[in-house]
C-alpha cells in the first residue's frame, strides 16, 4: 500500500547519520537520490514524502534481552537519519510542511543481518510518496 519512489536509498555507516559517513562515492550517491527525490516533486508538488528511516540490529532473533538494548540507540539514530534526510531536501527547497518523518529501529531489515557482505543496505532512509487527499478519495 505504499507508494515507494524508485530511487536508491538514502545508506548510512554504522551509528551515523551523516550523508557522507559511508565514504565519498556513498555520499556522491545519497545526494544524487536526494536530488533526484527534489525533482519529483518539482513535478508533482501536491503529493507528500514520508521519509522512513532503519538500522541494522546485530542482534535481531539471536538474543532477545541484546536487541532490546540495540534497539534503545537505534531509534533516535534512524529518527536522526530521517531527519538528516529532511533537512538535505529542504535544503534543496522542499517545503518542509510536505515532508513526514518515521523511524524504526532495527525492526525492519531488508537484508539478513548476519549476511556480513550485505546488512550495510539495512542502514538506509527510504522514500515513500505520499498521495494527495483527491486521490485517496478515488481508491
């Protein structure tokens, strides 16, 4: 039911929130999908962003008492994610009232965690439009 938009997702480095803390060609990235998000929405102004932001949990279904405590860092750090994100397409111009903000922790990976080569992508902010009130209405 949502409606995610076709751009790379925003990659953090671990325990960062800094569009550059996963190296320069990262960086180069996370802004190329932050400047291509800007440019939807030059086009279709009337719809919304929600910004969601994640985290890898190392201890996701290995020690349940460990997750909790991980899961105690990683909120506010995948809220400050999604806020750095924010900021990026505000930044940019994006009106600010437009742009929503979620974070989840390490609850919701996209690549195993104990997957040593790929769990970086679990680090991530996702772009997810949202659509005017109209366009609800016809659903």
């Amino acid at each position: 039911g949502k409606l995610y938009i076709a751009v790379p997702n925003i990659i953090f480095g671990a325990y960062k929130h800094s569009l550059d803390s996963r190296g320069p060609e990262m960086e180069r990235r996370n802004n190329e999908s932050i400047d291509k998000v800007r440019e939807i929405y030059r086009r279709y102004p009337e719809h919304g962003l929600l910004l969601e932001g994640h985290a890898l949990n190392i201890y996701r279904g290995v020690d349940e008492k460990k997750e909790a405590a991980e899961e105690e860092i990683l909120v506010p750090l995948t809220r400050r994610r999604a806020q750095t994100v924010r900021d990026a397409l505000v930044e940019r111009g994006m009106d600010t009232q437009k742009i929503e903000i979620e974070y989840f922790g390490g609850t919701q990976p996209i690549a195993p965690v104990r997957d040593l080569e790929e769990r970086w992508k679990n680090r991530r902010v996702e772009f997810i439009m949202k659509m005017n009130e109209e366009e609800r209405e016809e659903e």
